[in-house]
C-alpha cells in the first residue's frame, strides 16, 4: 500500500529561562537552499503543557520580525516570559497570505529553566 507523508514540520527543541528576553533568530531556506521570502506569511506560535492543555504563551504575529531573505525573529520581552518552569510544547504556524494555505514548520519541546534573580 502506498503512503504520503504532508507533514513538512521540522522538529527543534528550545530551551530558554524564566524572566529572560526570548530572541530566537532562524534563516529559512526551501529545498534548493534558496531563501524563503516571509514577508507574505502570518506566523504563530503557542506553548502548552500538553498540546490539549490551556495556553500558557503566545506568539503572535507581531511578536515576529521576519524578511524577503529568509530570517525570522522571533522576540518575547521578559516581563511575558514569567511562566512557571517547566517543560511544555509548541509549534510554529505558518499562514501563506496570498491563499490562506496554513502549515506547521517547527514543533518539540519548549523548555523553561528557574530564574533565580527576579
């Protein structure tokens, strides 16, 4: 029997600390190593205790600075980022604006380590 695999969703584990600026900076290429324009895309993110739990951080598309060259940040200031340590998931959305086409690119663990200063 044959099959097809449509999940195109990269797997990237973060690891990032309670109360600290969040700043992750990717470059994304296509299949041919060539950049991927992002200006017509709307990108989301949640973060979750379990994928069917509540949301405990949202990424939304302003939290998102991204270009025709492939880069996209990804920001959280550090007063969002007080969220009770632990070990949560997420995934990253990408919505095509032209056509409305909605895929996930990045999924895995989002891991938040204890701040001890305040």
């Amino acid at each position: 029997m044959a099959s097809v695999n449509l999940v195109v969703k990269e797997d990237l584990d973060i690891t990032c600390m309670q109360n600290d600026t969040f700043k992750l900076d990717m470059d994304w290429v296509d299949g041919d190593n060539d950049p991927i324009d992002l200006t017509g895309y709307n990108f989301k993110s949640e973060v979750r205790k379990k994928s069917t739990n509540a949301i405990m951080l949202t990424f939304e598309n302003s939290d998102f600075t991204k270009d025709a060259s492939g880069n996209l940040l990804m920001v959280k200031d550090a007063a969002d980022m007080n969220v009770k340590a632990g070990v949560y998931v997420y995934d990253l959305q990408a919505t095509n604006t032209s056509n409305g086409d909605v895929s996930t690119w990045l999924g895995g663990l989002f891991v938040i380590q204890g701040d001890v200063t305040g």
